[in-house]
C-alpha cells in the first residue's frame, strides 16, 4: 500500500510534462499562424 504513494508524485510530474509538450505542439502552429497574419498586417499598413 506504501509503493503507489511513493511513487504518484513522479508519475504525475511525467504526465504533466507530456500535457504540457501535447498543448505546447498544438497551440505553437495556430500561435505562429497568427503572428503571421499580424506582422503581415503590419508589414502592409506601414
């Protein structure tokens, strides 16, 4: 009963880091599409 205790905090530190690398690889292409769009409009109106 004493192991899975033990070893929970790790575990969810994994888990954690993989969440953050799967929203991280997710959310990186819409970021750059948008930062994209922005500097293109930026580029155009000056």
């Amino acid at each position: 009963a004493d192991m899975p205790i033990r070893n929970e905090p790790e575990s969810s530190h994994k888990h954690l880091i993989i969440h953050i690398v799967l929203v991280l690889m997710f959310i990186i292409p819409f970021v750059s599409i948008a930062l994209g769009i922005l500097f293109k409009t930026v580029v155009d109106a000056e």
